[in-house]
C-alpha cells in the first residue's frame, strides 16, 4: 500500500527546517561538525576535475555529477527521520514528488475509481477528465543522468609503474627486482667440525670462511630459532645455554656450521613443560615461515637440561596438530603445500599464510613486520620502507609478486562488521577472494592506507532529490486510434463529416487521462539510466508514487543486490524480491537505524531506474558514487564510496552485487584513489551553521 509523503507540508512545521536560494529550498542543517581542534588546520583546499580550486571548511561534500563542483551533501529522508534528531553530519532534506506531470494528473484521475460498477465513482472519474485534460497539454517530461566527474590531481607514495616515480623514489619502487639475502653474512663456524665431541665455534663472515678453509666446499648450517622469552639477551647463563644447544645439533646434523636467529618479544618465561615451550616458541610470528621452510620432513626439538643426543622429533605433516592447535586446519594446508602433498594457488598461498601470520605474536618494531614475515614465502622481495603502515607493507608485497591481482580482489569484498581488521578478508557474501574476478587494476599506493585503481565504471548516485526521468513505452492500440482520427479530421476538412470527427476527438481528447496513463504505465522500453538514494526505508509502491506518478508495478525490490535484500520463488518457480522488512530481523536494523548516532550503521536506499530495482543496505554514510571493479556470481561488484575531497579520496562504505547489464548505463572512470576505511574524525554537536 502506498504511503502518501509529506513533501512541501513540512515546511512551517517540521522544527529546524531552513530555507536557502538554491534548488532544494528548504534542508536541514546537520546535528554535529567535525570537531577540529584549533591547532590544526581549520580549511582545506580542493581541486576538481577541471582544475577549479576552492577553500572551505571541513564538511561533508561531494563532487556535483552536472559541473564538479564541490557542493555540500544533501541527502533526502524519510518523513520520521526528517521530524527525529538532527543526528548526522551532512544536510537533510524530504523526499519529493517528481513524476512527469502529465502522468501525476491522469493518475489522479483513475486513481479515483474503487468499484468500475459504482456509478458514483464513474462519476466522479468523469469530472475530474476537463481539468485534467487542459492541464496535460502544459506539460512536458525531462531527464538526465549522472556521471562521476573526478580528476585525482595528487601523487602516491610509490606506482606501480617505475617511470611514473620520481628520482627519490625510483630505486624502492615496486619493480621486479628482488630483493633477497641468499645467506647469512656471519655464521657460528665448528671448531673441528668432524668430531661429535664439543670443541666450541668461532663467529666469521660467511663469504672470508668461503675464501679460506671452505674453499672449494658446499657450505652448510643448521637454522637454530630460539625466543628471547626463553633465552634472555641479559643472561650470560642463558648465551651459553643456547650456544651449547645449537653446537649439539650442528654437531648431530653433520653440517659445519649453525645461525642463530633471533625471535623477539621478550616476556617473563616461567616453568615449562616441552609442550608448552613448543607452544610458546610457535606462537611467534616469525617461527612461522621457518617452520614451512625449513627442508626435511621434521622437526628436532632440543630443550635445555634434555639429552643433546636425543631431541624431540617432529613429523611437519603432525606439527600443525601439535604445535599451532589454534589455527591447525589452514597452518596444515600451508605444510602440505611446502611438503609437495597439496598445491595451493597463489592467491590461496598469500591469503592463508597472511590469515595465520595474523595470529601470532610479534615484537614492536615495524608496523609492516606481518607483510615482512609473508614475503619471506613469495619469490620477490621488494626493498623494505620503515614508514609504511600494515597495509602498505602487504600491498607492496603483493604487486611486486604475482600474487593474482590479490589487492583488486580485496577491494571489491566487503566486511561484515565495522570493525573488521582489513586482513580478515572474510566477505559478508560468504565469496572467497578466488570467486571475485577483477577488471580494475591497482595503480599505485597512497598515504592512509589508500590505493589508485583504474578501469572501473561507475556513475553518480544523487541525494538531494528524485529527478524526472525519461523512458519510453510502445503505444497503445487506443493511442493509434485517436492519432488516426486526427488524421481523417485533417483530411475531410470542414465538412458534416469532419464536424462528426471533431466530436469524437474531443470525446477523445476528454479520455486522454486514460489514454496517458495507458501509454505511461505499461510496461517500459527504454529507461534513463539514474541512481537515487535517500536516508530510511519506504515500500516500493510509495517510491514508484513519487518517481513515475503511479504505481504500475514496474520497479520492484532486488533479489540479492546487498545482505538486506530478500527473495522468495512463487508457485512457477520464479524468484522474486521481496519487501526486506518482511524479515523481522531487517525490520529491527530499520527500527535501530532510526536511532543512529553519526558513527552509527544506518538504513539507506538505492533506486536503480536502469534495473528497476530498489535496494536496502546498511552504511555508516552515504555512498555518492557507485564503482563497478569486478564480476562475481553472475553479477557485478560496485563499491559505494563516500568521498574525502581534503585528499581526494574515496572510501568503501558498502559494496553491493548489481546486473551485469548495468555496465552499459555506465562510463569509465579515470585513476581514482580508493580507500577501504575512512580515517576517523572527532565530531561535536552543532553550534551555529551555515546553509
């Protein structure tokens, strides 16, 4: 059932409502500003597209899909929520009638009748055909469409392209040069390699010992990784402890030397079983790769106070099992794949050893030290930056490896809560990385945590209002024939017959109501490409209402556009959206959206004229543009982006599964700087504010 909208009787009434000279009089001011602390800049500058440069304060704005221009975010809402708490950041305003007004007036002629056989309604149907008929001849339809006009005018941290670097940043580049130690600079070399018996070692260059004695002989060590929460760098007890230990297994291995390598984080070790400092060791992140890629089939455990002669062996098909218990299922995948039993793609490879690097321990040093540990698994090893965040470091790993368009992938998911780490790449559709197939590509690397990409498509979604929008229907037979007539008119002239063929035009120009309606509400042929959105939830019939003037039952809700939308299948199988707040659940996430703070998850609603289709979908903002980087199950992948125009960027705020064939209603899109998290900024209740 359609609701009837407020629209223009809010005005006078609805408290806080202001009226400005620009189109969509009258808006609400926001409840809250970012709260900008007076040290730090209060203005920012900002050049669009076409190189237009502007200063203004920090607000929430958008590029304007007619122009570019940089103009302030004004998004339409529900009646309920227009009359609530001023509870977010950008402006609001109501939502608006806008169908053609020729179809509005013949609706409101039809709309009229309840029972054909009632004569009173007959009747009354009748009278309102003059009216109606007069007005109809003044009217007109219009249309139009929105673009994204972005032009990213900055530069990154580094491209992808080593030309596009400058001379200071060329050489750490991600180029295909890799970056890799082929062995240890210093080794503990035995003394009297051949005996079993302990002679001490003496600490040498690698590449001297080569030169010297090791002339002419493949050289050997024995990897011995340790923990300083075991082994303290302070206690001269625990130094000649471990050198005891790793002398005894060089010595039992038959190789000529050992390296000693170093895991930190060092922390209060108590008494310990073997399998609880087995444990302890392996919670390390940088155990990790050692394990996987040490050679052999086990693993030798030597304990301080155990028999040098006899370690603790470990089958490495077994030591996920024993050793890392709370991740063993993937940590078993990755020993398989390094022991030959499984071969894991490279995209499997990268995202199930980042998953499990994740879950181990590591010391404070750099922020990038997980992507450091992942790289030690991947072919090519790019220069390593101490200034790159997390993401950084992952990401210019992954483009300096194949890793199979990783990062392209990953932008297109979309994670199930808010507060999501970004290297949980778990996607709220329950798609894996391998499902998403990408024809975007990553560019180059940005400050906080962003990227380029380029070779999407993507289209403006428009807030402030509905528009008019143009389409186009087959004519109907009742339309022909009133055409014809008017012909035969022209051609009789003034005569008795022309006289009678008058008569019955204006029998028929007094039906056009009908006529119009017909023509307008059958089924459509052609439709203006356009994105709407608005804050809230309203039925599907109430939406149509205010878009195309009637309800005709054209433009229905998606089946499975956003983790919202909802189907069922009728009785001839055929699957059909359904209104989401059917489902209790959906219904509850309106109701609580309705109480949203400005950090808060809300309801919004997306209306796809192109598709006809309608969409529920939660986001903390709004989303100004939609951006179609890759396919999925038979659909396309748009990222809705909220925009940071202080740093041109656009950042993922849903991402929804739209029709293939919306690709055709879209342009592309040059480079554009893409996040998938908006840095955090304080905000504060409104004080004063400007239209």
């Amino acid at each position: 059932m359609r609701l009837k909208l407020k629209t223009s009787d809010h005005i006078g009434v609805t408290k806080g409502l202001t009226w400005r000279w620009r189109h969509t009089h009258h808006i609400k001011l926001p409840g809250w500003t970012y709260d900008m602390p007076e040290s730090k800049q209060q203005e920012f500058r900002h050049r669009d597209f076409v190189g237009r440069v502007c200063i203004v304060p920090l607000e929430d704005r958008y590029p304007h899909h007619e122009n570019g221009e940089l103009r302030k975010l004004i998004v339409s809402c529900t009646d309920e929520l227009l009359e609530g708490e001023d509870s977010t950041t950008w402006r609001r305003t109501y939502l608006r009638n806008v169908a053609p007004m020729k179809v509005r007036i013949a609706t409101w002629v039809v709309e009229c009748r309840r029972d054909p056989r009632s004569w009173e309604d007959w009747l009354i149907l009748r009278l309102r055909y003059i009216p109606a008929s007069i007005a109809m001849s003044l009217c007109d339809v219009s249309s139009n469409y929105a673009p994204i006009l972005y032009q990213f005018h900055g530069t990154a941290k580094v491209w992808s392209n080593y030309l596009e670097n400058g001379t200071a940043i060329a050489p750490r580049s991600l180029s295909n040069v890799a970056y890799r130690v082929l062995k240890p600079r210093h080794l503990c070399f035995l003394r009297s390699p051949q005996s079993k018996e302990m002679m001490g070692v003496d600490v040498r260059s690698a590449k001297d010992w080569e030169t010297t004695d090791g002339a002419g002989a493949a050289l050997s060590y024995l990897f011995i990784a340790y923990s300083t929460e075991q082994f303290k760098h302070s206690s001269v007890a625990d130094s000649k402890a471990l050198h005891h230990i790793a002398e005894s297994a060089a010595r039992a291995a038959g190789t000529s030397s050992y390296w000693v390598y170093r895991i930190s984080d060092a922390n209060e070790a108590e008494h310990l079983t073997t399998g609880q400092l087995l444990a302890q060791w392996g919670s390390r992140m940088w155990t990790f790769p050692e394990v996987l890629l040490s050679p052999g089939n086990d693993i030798a455990v030597y304990t301080r106070g155990g028999d040098m002669r006899r370690p603790l062996r470990i089958s490495k098909n077994q030591f996920a099992g024993h050793v890392w218990a709370d991740d063993a299922m993937d940590a078993r995948q990755l020993l398989d794949h390094y022991l030959g039993n499984l071969e894991l793609s490279r995209l499997e490879l990268a995202t199930i050893a980042l998953k499990c690097l994740y879950k181990r321990q590591r010391g404070r040093h750099l922020d990038g030290d997980h992507a450091y540990a992942l790289m030690g698994l991947l072919r090519l090893r790019p220069q390593i930056d101490s200034t790159d965040s997390q993401f950084q470091a992952f990401a210019r790993v992954s483009l300096a490896n194949d890793s199979d368009r990783l990062l392209e992938r990953y932008i297109c998911t979309m994670p199930a809560t808010t507060d999501q780490p970004w290297h949980d790449m778990e996607d709220v559709y329950h798609s894996s990385l391998w499902d998403i197939e990408p024809y975007c590509q990553v560019a180059a690397l940005c400050e906080d945590d962003t990227v380029i990409i380029d070779g999407a498509r993507g289209a403006s979604i428009r807030w402030k209002s509905f528009l008019p929008v143009a389409y186009r229907t087959g004519a109907s037979e009742s339309l022909l024939f009133m055409l014809l007539l008017a012909a035969l008119e022209a051609g009789f002239g003034p005569s008795s017959v022309g006289i009678l063929l008058l008569l019955l035009s204006s029998c028929i120009w007094l039906y056009s109501p009908v006529l119009i309606r017909t023509q307008y509400g059958g089924k459509l042929r052609q439709v203006q490409a356009a994105l709407f959105g608005f804050e809230g939830y309203v039925n599907a019939a109430t939406i149509e209402h205010a878009i195309f003037g009637g309800n005709f039952g054209r433009i229905g809700w998606s089946t499975n556009s956003s983790p919202l939308s909802r189907f069922e299948v009728n009785e001839f199988g055929e699957k059909e959206g359904i209104d989401p707040t059917k489902d209790p659940k959906v219904c509850m996430k309106v109701d609580q959206a309705k109480k949203a703070g400005p950090k808060d998850m809300r309801v919004f609603t997306l209306v796809d004229t192109y598709n006809m289709q309608i969409t529920l979908f939660e986001a903390v903002r709004p989303p100004t543009v939609l951006l179609c980087c890759a396919s999925e199950g038979g659909m396309q992948r748009a990222i809705g982006c909220s925009y940071d125009w202080t740093t041109q960027s656009m950042y993922r705020e849903v991402v929804l599964r739209l029709p293939t064939d919306t690709l055709d209603a879209m342009d592309r899109v040059p480079r554009i700087r893409i996040g998938v998290k908006r840095p955090e900024i304080h905000v504060k209740r409104t004080v004063t504010s400007t239209v």
